[in-house]
C-alpha cells in the first residue's frame, strides 16, 4: 500500500476533515487536548468540512479545519508545512476572528464560547523540548488561569523522535501518523483502534479521485520546486561568501608583497583575476 504524505494539504484535509469519518478528528482532539470523563469530546460539527478544492483556490500552505463540539466550544486546526514568518501572530489571529465571529451585533457576551487553537508544525518555533506546547492566559502573579477562553497548543513535528515500538500514547500514534504514514508499507499491528484504521484507509492513494490525486501531486511538486529554489539560493549564498573570503586574502597577500602565482595557488583565484585587484 502507498500511503499519502499527511502533511501534504488536501491528505491532512481529507483524513481529519471528513464528515463521514469525524471519530478521526474527535480521537486526535481528544488526545491533544488530554479530554477525559465528562470534558472528552462525543461528537463535532465541522464548519468546513472537506472538499476536493480546485488548483486556482489553493491557500498557499495554509489549512485550517474548524469544529464544534456539544458545549459550542470551537477548535480551529492547522497544518503548517513551512515556516513562513509570524505563525504565533496568525494563530492569534484566526483564534480571536473565531472569537468574536460567535456574536451577532447586540448579542451579550455571555454568549462567548472557548477557543482551541492547534497548530501542527513541521518546524521548530519555541524553545520547549517537548513536541507539543500549552499556552494559556495566566495572571502573572497568581499564575492562575482566570482568561479562560483562549487556549492554544503547537505541536511540532521535527521535535517527535518516537519509533515505532516507542510509542506509549493515542497521541503519540496520532503524530507518529502524520510524521510518518509515507514512509510506510503497511498498517502497523499496534494501531489497532478502529479510528487509526479508517485513517490509514483514507490515506491509501490508491482509492483517491483522479482529480484528488491531480491536487496532491501540484502540492507535492509545488513544495519541492520551493525547496530545490531555497537550496539554489543558499548555494549561491554561500559560494558567493567563500569567493569575497578569497578576494580578501589575495588582497591582503599582494599588500605584503606576495607574488601572483603564489596567491593563485593560496587561493584557488586565476592569475587573471588577481591581477585586475592588484591593478
């Protein structure tokens, strides 16, 4: 079997964002948020649920799936693949547009509901060791959490180092999936719980649309023409670094009175070259 990237926009959506197959969102909430007993999470209602999006459309690294659960609190979750600058500002951002969007003019505030943010991250962004972070509202000196209805937490991907026979918890393997499915051949036997089979199932490229697959391969090719672009231009960064390095020591040799060949072969510089500096 040939299992999607998770982290490639329309397989994130397609897995967590499915209406027909919401106990997957419900599982990996549940879990991130450590919801137990009575605050665990039955059921969702999710205001965009997925759809095959056309080409055109495509936010740029961007997907966010928003739910509701029973107590009309609202959970906002993004996929980040790249770090594009100012995620901490966004994530604040969409939280408090969420926020106020529950209100209609002349509503009492009494009516707001809490807001989850959860960005997943396949970058580094705070100095926690931990692949996931809580961040809450505090009193400075009390340290209570009296500002209750913001709540966000940032799990991020290259801090997971778990193996296989590593993972203990359900969102350990939620991670470990959505780090790591492409890489696989087949289901693992220590993801028995039937969300994690429906999840692999719909990861199965397979069984996609051909316009589903069309999408994921324009996003796949899409990221990897960025990264053969960034490459390109940290090699051209850093072979124009060690050619100034160069100049400055042929500079600084031809000031004590080296002669030219001598230079050229400290250096690496043609004989020409050097002598456009000294002249």
């Amino acid at each position: 079997m040939q299992f999607a990237d998770i982290k490639n926009d329309i397989a994130f959506k397609k897995v967590f964002g499915d209406i027909n197959h919401k106990n997957i969102l419900i599982s990996f909430l549940n879990a991130t948020l450590g919801f137990e007993d009575k605050k665990k999470i039955v059921d969702i209602e999710l205001v965009n649920p997925y759809q095959i999006p056309k080409i055109e459309d495509l936010k740029e690294t961007i997907l966010d799936i928003r739910a509701t659960n029973q107590s009309s609190e609202s959970f906002i979750v993004e996929m980040q693949k790249k770090d594009l600058g100012d995620f901490a500002k966004r994530s604040l951002y969409y939280t408090s547009k969420a926020y106020v969007s529950q209100l209609e003019k002349g509503e009492d505030y009494s009516k707001l509901k809490k807001v989850y943010f959860i960005g997943i991250l396949n970058f580094k962004i705070f100095d926690n060791k931990s692949f996931i972070s809580r961040h809450l509202i505090l009193n400075q000196e009390t340290s209570k959490q009296e500002l209750k209805d913001f709540e966000f937490s940032f799990i991020e991907l290259p801090k997971f180092k778990k193996d296989l026979e590593d993972l203990e918890t359900i969102l350990d393997k939620w991670i470990f999936f959505i780090k790591n499915a492409k890489k696989l051949d087949l289901i693992p036997k220590n993801f028995e719980e039937i969300e994690f089979k429906e999840a692999f199932d719909i990861a199965i490229r397979h069984k996609w649309s051909k316009k589903e697959l069309e999408i994921y391969e324009y996003i796949s090719l899409k990221e990897m023409d960025e990264q053969n672009a960034l490459k390109t231009a940290e090699n051209r960064g850093i072979e124009k670094g060690e050619k100034q390095a160069k100049i400055e020591i042929a500079k600084k040799s031809l000031l004590k009175g080296l002669d030219i060949e001598t230079i050229s072969d400290l250096t690496g510089l043609s004989i020409e070259e050097i002598q456009k500096l000294r002249d």
